[in-house]
C-alpha cells in the first residue's frame, strides 16, 4: 500500500472544519446542559410540593432516567472528552442507577477514524508503506476511545499479534475547547449547588488529558511501571504489555497483544461456562482480581507516587487463571512526595477509623474545609471515607456524595490540590469496579501495610520501642519477599 497525500481542497476544507468545530461543540454543549440543570431545578420545586416519600422516590427515578437519556446522547454525539466523563460519572457508587445504566455502555464508543485515514497517518509516522511493515492489519479497529483507536495486526516475520494505537487526527483542539467549557460549568456550580473545590479538579483534568497526546510519553510510563512492580514483587500482580521499542511515535504506539476478556463481561463469560456468577468459585476468582489490582495500585501510589491513573473497565482484560492485564497508560501521575506521604498517613486514619488522624491529614494534604458541624470531626471522617476509602458504609449499596444527608453537604470542601485529583479518581473507579463485581471492600485497610512501610522507610513512622521498630522491619521483610 503507498502513501496517498491530502488534496489540497480537502486538506482545506479540514483546517477550516477544525476552525468552525470548537463553536459548535461549545453551542452544543452549553444548549445541552443548560436543558439537563434547568430540568433537574425545575423538578425539584415540583417534587417539594411532594409529601409521599415513595411518590418522591418514584419521581426522582423517572428525573433520572430522563435525564440520563439526554446525558447519553449528549456524550455519544459529541464524543471526545465526554466519553472520559462518561466513564467518571457513570460508576455504581456515584451516579443514580438510571445514569450508570445508560452510561457504561459508552465505554470505547468513539466514533472510529476510517481506514484510510489511518493507512495515511501510519505510513507519515513509521516512515513505510504498510506492506513493509505489516504481514496482516485488520482494518476494523478493536476499539475507539476518546483520543486513539487501537486495531490488531501482525508484524513482518512475527508470529504473535501486536496492537496498534493510533491517534484521531485533530481531536486534540477539540477536547480542549471541551475541557474549557467544564471548567466554566464546574466554577458556576461550586458556587450555586455543590460545595466542592470543583474547578481544581478540571484544571488538573486539562493537565493530564495533554500529557495523553504524546505517545512516547505513556511507553515510557509504561516501562517505568513495569520495571517497578517486577522489582517490588515476585511476580507483577498485573500485565503489562511489552512494547515495540522500534516502532514508537508521538501518534502511534505498537505493542504486544494480550488476549483477554474485559472485566465488564466477566460475569458473561462465567455464565457461558457454566460457573454461577455469584457462586463460590466466581466470588473467588473475583477477590483474586480486585487483590491484584488492589496490590499493584497500593504499591505505586503509597511506594512509588508514579502510577497509572485510568483504571476504569475498558482497561482491565481478565486473562487466563485469572490473571489481570492493565492497559493504556496515557494517564499516569507522578505525585509529589509531600502528597505521597501526606495520603499515607490519611490512609492509616481511615485503616483505623481516626477521625483527628483524618483532620490532620486533610491539613497535611492541603485540602481546606468549612463546616458549621457540631461532630465536625467525625463528619470529617466520613467525608474523607466517602472520598479517599473504597468501602462502602453497612447497608449501602450506592452513595450520593451529592445527597442532602451527606458529609459534602455538610463541610465544604473549599480547596483542593490539583495534584490530589488522580488519586482521588483511582479510588473512585475501584470503587467503582469492587461494587460493580458485588464486592466490598476497604483499600485503605488493604494499603495499611504499605502505607506503613512508606511512612517508616522516609523515618515518618516512629516506632514506640526498640521492640517494636524490629518487629517492623522484620515483618516488612517477611511480608515482601513472599510477594
């Protein structure tokens, strides 16, 4: 196949489309948006007329579905960085049910870039024709996300498949035009209706999402975290694909093929095979899953403060003996120190229900509240639960941070660090993830240890006696090398 140049009229045609396109999303989006908010306040001076709590209860879900048809459409049409908000919102623990039902399925739903638009791009970067390069390229891709899509291919004289990720051309203007107008939307509505540092959380949206158009980027993100977890454990408690150091670009990225199947049809998958999906065996196979990723996240947030940052489903393959992949490193963070030891300590707070522990740590951390509570610590306590802990409370099955009777209503959160946004959103796609698999659990008592490790390493963590500080260094002794 040859390299086919742009015409310069269609070459035209795109640079003037690219002009004109940010002003229609920004129509679209602010059209859109303002029809959803006004339709939830109109409704909520509806249903305070209301006195039936089961009446309100049935209205609400009605809103919600209605809303999130419109929510749907919204983010499948414009595509973009709306998918990525998508996949934040549309978690089982945060959204009413009527959004995440609708919203999960906009996983890897970007509208594909054609073939030969691809052909094109390919052959620009990796400086051959595809024959050259290729012994077989399946022109369907696997998937299409909001900046690259990713096709199955076999290289020249090879006989594994590779993954080839490519980027969309031009979609980059575009979600920052997008990114832009969340930014507004987030600062108008910590001032009227959510008191939550909302717009630092944009800004340090904006900041990643451009580290994700650099390719070369995200393969050294990839390596580093390789060579990390292999080095703090026996075995990698997760996949990492190998890359084709040789054929790397800022557009494009080659890499091994791993065959699996995505967590999300797990339970499908279970079912086909005859296991019962809330059976003993698939339960087990569930809790080796979550401990993998538990681990392998625990590890590089408290011990090394350079993670990956996107664990939502259409990431996560499940492989053989339930072995876990983890795919696309485009988000990483690399978090300072001061915010490294500074979540430590939260997380021991939380391991061990300390509410000053808590207080202290959200000061230390750099987050700053208002509250009028009488319990304001404890208060405080549940909030940085709600935030930072994926274990949901007795008897629940959802939170609404957004509710009136939770703890973010009551205390205001007034700043906060940008830098804290990606740990923030790690915690809340496994949580995300652990309820979605009907599992519970609590990743800050899962990270005690290696909290406590980190703490004590850096001299943070003082030991009581002599005693005890052998104790501890004997028990992380024991403790990682069986891992």
């Amino acid at each position: 196949m040859s390299f086919f140049p742009i015409p310069p009229f269609d070459e035209f045609r795109e640079k003037l489309s690219t002009q004109v396109r940010p002003w229609q999303r920004s129509f679209q989006f602010w059209t859109r948006t303002a029809e959803i908010y006004t339709g939830y306040k109109a409704f909520q001076v509806r249903v305070s007329f209301v006195k039936d709590a089961k009446k309100q209860e049935e209205m609400w879900e009605r809103q919600h579905e209605v809303a999130a048809d419109k929510i749907y459409n919204m983010c499948y049409e414009l595509g973009g960085f709306f998918l990525k908000i998508a996949q934040i919102v549309g978690k089982p623990d945060l959204a009413p049910a009527a959004w995440v039902r609708r919203l999960v399925t906009l996983c890897d739903q970007a509208a594909p870039t054609p073939y030969e638009v691809v052909q094109v791009l390919l052959e620009k970067e990796l400086g051959k024709s595809m024959d050259e390069v290729f012994d077989r390229f399946d022109e369907d891709p696997l998937g299409s996300a909001s900046i690259a899509q990713v096709h199955r291919a076999r290289l020249k004289g090879n006989k594994s498949d590779v993954v080839v990720k490519v980027q969309h051309p031009g979609v980059q203007e575009l979600m920052m035009t997008d990114i832009r107008n969340l930014q507004a939307f987030a600062l108008y509505m910590q001032k009227t209706d959510i008191k939550f540092d909302l717009y630092s959380v944009t800004k340090e949206m904006e900041k990643q999402i451009a580290y994700e158009f650099d390719f070369t980027r995200e393969a050294a993100a990839m390596e580093r975290i390789n060579r990390f977890l292999c080095e703090n454990n026996k075995k990698s408690p997760v996949l990492v694909p190998r890359l084709m150091k040789d054929m790397l670009s800022r557009k494009v990225l080659v890499m091994e093929y791993i065959d699996g199947i995505p967590i999300m049809k797990l339970g499908d998958e279970m079912a086909k095979k005859g296991y019962n999906p809330n059976g003993r065996i698939a339960i087990a196979a569930k809790q080796n899953i979550l401990k993998c990723l538990s681990l392998a996240y625990g590890q590089m947030i408290l011990k090394s403060g350079f993670f990956h940052a996107d664990p939502h489903p259409g990431n996560i393959l499940i492989c053989k003996g339930s072995e876990v992949a983890l795919l696309d490193y485009g988000q990483v963070k690399d978090l300072p120190e001061n915010l490294r030891f500074g979540y430590a300590k939260l997380v021991l707070a939380l391991a061990d229900n300390d509410p000053k522990g808590a207080v202290e740590s959200y000061r230390e951390l750099g987050i700053n509240t208002f509250s009028k509570c009488e319990d304001e610590e404890n208060e405080m306590l549940k909030l940085a639960q709600a935030m930072f802990d994926t274990q949901l409370p007795p008897g629940v099955t959802m939170l609404q941070p957004f509710s009136e009777g939770s703890s973010i209503k009551k205390i205001s959160v007034e700043g906060f660090p940008e830098e804290l946004f990606s740990v923030l959103r790690t915690v809340h796609l496994l949580r995300g993830l652990s309820v979605g698999m009907g599992l519970n659990y609590s990743c800050a008592k899962d990270w005690r240890p290696i909290a406590e490790e980190a703490l004590f390493c850096a001299g943070r963590l003082q030991a009581r006696t002599d005693k005890e500080k052998t104790h501890r260094q004997c028990w992380f002794r024991r403790t990682y090398r069986k891992r």
